[in-house]
C-alpha cells in the first residue's frame, strides 16, 4: 500500500478491489498486574472480614443447634 503526503499528513491508500491485503501477525500480550501496596493492605483486611463472617455464622448456627436440641429431641428427629 502506498502512502501519499496530504498537508503534511501520511495517509494510507486503500486497496484496489481484487487486492489482497497482507494479514499483520497477531501476538498474544502477557499482562501482568502488580497491587500496589494499598490494595494489598485492601485486600488483607477485607480477607479478614469475610473470614470473621465466616466464624461469627458458624457461632450463631452452634448456639442455635444447642438451644433446639431440647425441642428435636422432644419431636424424635
């Protein structure tokens, strides 16, 4: 493809029908991210939080299995 000056400007000339074009070789980009100190500190407490949530759950399905055990024994189950 030619490319022809226009004000200063290179501009690329179309293909002409019937033309190939060459294909460009596609490359597969490796992206890489690095946290920034913040988002790691960021990261680290909400870690915390859900597993806190995690614990406290489990606690209140404990006291609550304990305070019913009373009532399934009386149902049988």
């Amino acid at each position: 493809m030619l490319l022809t000056d226009v004000l200063g400007t290179l501009v690329e000339d179309r293909p002409v029908a019937g033309e190939s074009v060459p294909q460009k070789e596609r490359t597969r980009r490796v992206i890489t991210e690095v946290p920034s100190r913040a988002n790691r500190r960021v990261n680290q407490v909400t870690m915390g939080a859900r597993i806190s949530v995690l614990v406290l759950l489990t606690l209140v399905d404990a006291f609550r299995l304990i305070q019913s055990s009373d009532a399934l024994g009386e149902t049988g189950v």
